[in-house]
C-alpha cells in the first residue's frame, strides 16, 4: 500500500504544471450491513468518517482521497458480489475491503473469490481484509493469495480489543462527570460493555439529530461511536502509509521517473503471478455440489467476465452504464427504474426489454441519508410475456472492454434478488418455478439465451448457473452478444433478477 501512495504522489509530481491536476485514490468498503452503518445515518459509517478525516491531510500532497461505501446488507462477499465487483465498485478502486465477516461464516471459498475478482480489476488494488476474526481458515486463505502475488493486508485484532479496553467505564460515575466525558466516548462503556448496559449506553448508541424512527436499529449494528473510533483508526492508518510513501520518495528523490517504472513493473509481475498460479485446494468448495460439473474453476476465479447488476450502490448504476444512459447519472441522480407496484400494474406490452425496477417498502423516508444499498432488480411479471437482454450493452463494452472486445468462455449465471430473512412477498418466484424449463408439464418459467432454451440450473449460492443439453456453455450471437429470455406463466408470478453474470 506504501507503493500504491508513491505511485500517486509520484503521478502527481511528474505532470507538467500545465497538467496539474489532484490523481483520484479510491478507497472502496465492500460489506455487509453493520460495514454499510444500518441503522446509522450515511455520513457516519467508518467510510464516511475516514474521508472526512484524511481529505484535508492528503489535499495539499495532490491527491483526492474518495471514500466508497458500497457495503450491502445481508450479503455476503460472493458469489454475486465478487462476480460483479468491477461493476459494483468500479473499475479505479486502489483499495478494496472485505468487511463480511458476518455474512460470510465459513465460506472461505466466496471471501476467496472476492480477493481473486479483485486482483483483476485495471486498477489493481489492494485488499485489505478487516474483521476477520482470525479464524484459521480465513488467515489460510489470505495466506495462500499472499504467497501468490496478491497484495492483501490484515486487521489485527487485538488492536480492536485493546481500543475497546481503552475506553472508559461510564458506571460509576454521576450525571456531572458523565456530561464532562468527550462526545465520543461518553456512554460508550457501561458494564464493560460496548453501547450496551447502565448507565445509559443503549439510548446513547445511536445519533437522534433526526428521523428516530428510522431502520436496522439492532443489538448487531454498531452505533456511530463505534464507526467514528473505526474510521479514525484508518484514517490513522492511512497518515502511516502516506508518511512511508514520502519517505521512500525522499530516499530517491533524483530517480522518481526510474521508481514510478520500477513501482508499475512489481505491481504488474505480482499480478501476473498470481494469474498463472495454481487454484488453491479451498477453490473447489466453491462448486462442491457439482464435483462432476464442465465450468472450469480458474474461469471463475481469473478470466474476464460481466455483470449487469440492479444491485446499489454500485457505479455501473451510478455511471450510467446499466441503462446506457449519460443523463441520468450520479450518486443520487441515477436511473432509479420503476417500483415494483407501478410495473406490475402496467404490464410491459410495448416493448420486451427487461424494465429496472425496485420495492418501494426497501426505502425510508428522511431529509438525511440513511443508507444507500438496495436490492434493485429486473422484473419479468407473468403479465409482461418474454422479457429479455441483450448483453453486454454498448456502454458495457466501452467501460470494461475499452481496448479489446470481450471474448466470453460462454457460463451464464443469474442471480435472483433475496428476501429479507427469507420473508418473500406472495409471487415472488425463484429457482424451483424453472428448475426444469424443458421437460416438466408442471414448470411455470421458461428461460432461452441466443435462443436455445435453458434446461436446467445449476445452483451456486444465491445464484444459478444456465444449462442446455450440453452443458453449461453457451455460445454468443454474431456481434459476440447473449440475448437472454425469460418468462413466467403462472397467474400473478414474477421474476426479480439481480444480477446477470457472463464469464
């Protein structure tokens, strides 16, 4: 990461004063809904309080430090998010975190493709792992991608343990001497417990400057003293790395063009070391329910792929991309599709284009933000027919295949919007309505791609793998495209898809 800092100072030092211009440096938060702030207002979240902290410390070196919380409740790190991570976090990330510990349990083989999907993206980030737990099994991975190239770094945990030490016990202590505590740590400890216990932690966890009815306020989300003692801590952080950078550039500062070159060429080899590695023995968990299958794991884990995601917050949403739209665009000026109640009520007869769409019931009503990730998707209504896409999408190909055109190994994948602690809506039709599109009487979903008809689905986690008779390869269409068709036929069903995946 101190190369990363040099890499931009040194970027930065070398334009021409004509030129002069602050080189962007993306720090992207990927994670699950404590990581996102649930229950929070938006500008609290870790993320949010790092940027704050470390845009007026990095301004004045020329850099323009942009925290991306784009951390999504209820979701693990794959495999729909590590698929579609260029998608979701962008293409110029220099720092891209795992922060779901949480969601991910001991799925080791999905953190493992986040990490593996990350190294593939042009910026070629470092990752940087946070609550992790220390479990064995994590630390064997991270170890394994490390010995292969991957520039991963690590939280230590005792750091978090020796914070939460240090903060001081509010027990004890009478009204006058609780007022005089600092804002951030008065009624953080109560009990020896975090934002729990008397006197007061509980009513003291959560900010109530506004819309005290709001969301996600549970025993699981931390509050936003614990996001601001998080975010200060990286932000520290980030002033160590910066101080190394521009002590290494001291140490050359005759040779800066030789280290930018000598910088870019040890990024370069590392990456392609890890390309041509050997898949760990963790990897093949990730298929384990079809040791038998024709996808090859090193194209999942390592070749180019796709994602057309409805998911937020992701940029190919907030860029414009997913609708090939250049108006509307922006963090909050996005494409924002229909509700899910307006589409249903007007069926898609004009037209046979999948429509955007989202579930007015996902979003709360308040003049501050209080969160940013939903889980958008595109609808396909009993109603509406065969709705299709045709992907990838002209801006598709100009954002992530800007140089050469994609050549696709063929595996598709979709990936059906969840529910909620599994509390789906009546309708809501997933896997089981097409499981078996082609030879049951009894299936109310049919799916095609380039027209030949899907048979089977292979099941992944949340997502599922399209099959034909032959496998699970698909060939593209001329213009190296893949139409792909849905419909469903039982009254009042429908389809919401998340995601559409091409490797």
């Amino acid at each position: 990461m101190v190369h990363k800092f040099a890499l931009k100072l040194l970027q930065n030092a070398l334009q021409s004063d004509g030129d002069k211009a602050k080189s962007p440096f993306v720090w992207a938060t990927g994670g699950h809904s404590a990581t996102a702030g649930h229950g929070n207002f938006y500008d609290e979240s870790y993320t949010a309080v790092l940027e704050d902290k470390v845009v007026p410390i990095l301004e004045p070196l020329g850099i323009a430090f942009q925290g991306r919380n784009y951390a999504m409740g209820g979701t693990p790190s794959g495999p729909e998010i590590a698929s579609c991570i260029e998608s979701v976090f962008g293409s110029d990330p220099d720092v891209l975190v795992w922060d779901t510990g949480m969601t991910d349990g001991n799925r080791v083989d999905l953190m493992g493709l986040y990490l593996a999907r990350a190294a593939l993206l042009p910026s070629r980030p470092v990752t940087l792992v946070l609550h992790h737990g220390a479990q064995p099994q994590r630390l064997q991975v991270l170890k394994d991608w490390q010995a292969f190239g991957l520039p991963i770094l690590q939280q230590d945990e005792r750091v978090s343990r020796d914070m939460n030490s240090a903060i001081p016990e509010t027990l004890g202590l009478n009204q006058a001497q609780i007022d005089a505590m600092p804002p951030f740590v008065r009624q953080f400890k109560c009990e020896g417990k975090i934002e729990s216990g008397d006197p007061g932690c509980a009513d003291a966890k959560w900010n109530s400057k506004a819309c005290t009815g709001r969301k996600f306020r549970t025993s699981w989300h931390p509050g936003w003293k614990w996001h601001a003692i998080a975010g200060n801590l990286y932000a520290l952080f980030v002033t160590d790395i910066v101080q190394d950078a521009l002590t290494l550039l001291q140490s050359r500062v005759a040779e800066w063009p030789d280290l930018r070159e000598e910088l870019l060429a040890r990024e370069a080899a590392l990456n392609e070391a890890f390309r041509k590695a050997p898949l760990p023995a963790w990897t093949r968990k990730l298929l384990d329910e079809e040791p038998q299958s024709d996808i090859d794991l090193d194209v999942i884990f390592r070749q180019p792929s796709l994602c057309h995601t409805a998911r937020l917050p992701a940029e190919i949403r907030h860029l414009g991309i997913l609708t090939d739209t250049t108006t509307q665009v922006g963090f909050s000026h996005y494409d924002k599709g229909l509700s899910q109640t307006d589409a249903i009520a007007l069926p898609n007869k004009a037209d046979t284009t999948m429509r955007l769409a989202y579930d007015p019931d996902d979003r709360q009503d308040c003049n501050e933000t209080i969160q940013m990730d939903y889980k958008d998707f595109f609808l396909v209504h009993e109603k509406d027919g065969w709705q299709e896409l045709t992907l990838p999408n002209d801006r598709e190909v100009e954002a992530y295949f800007p140089t050469t055109p994609p050549k696709f190994h063929g595996y598709v994948a979709i990936c059906f919007a969840f529910c909620d602690w599994d509390h789906c809506k009546p309708h809501d039709s997933h896997a089981e309505a097409m499981s078996a599109s082609s030879n049951s009487t009894s299936s109310v979903g049919e799916m095609q791609v380039n027209g030949v008809a899907v048979t089977n689905l292979t099941t992944w986690e949340g997502c599922e793998f399209l099959r034909n008779l032959q496998g699970h390869r698909w060939l593209p269409d001329n213009n190296g495209k893949f139409t792909i068709r849905a419909r469903i036929t039982e009254t009042d069903a429908y389809f919401r898809f998340s995601s559409f995946i091409i490797w």
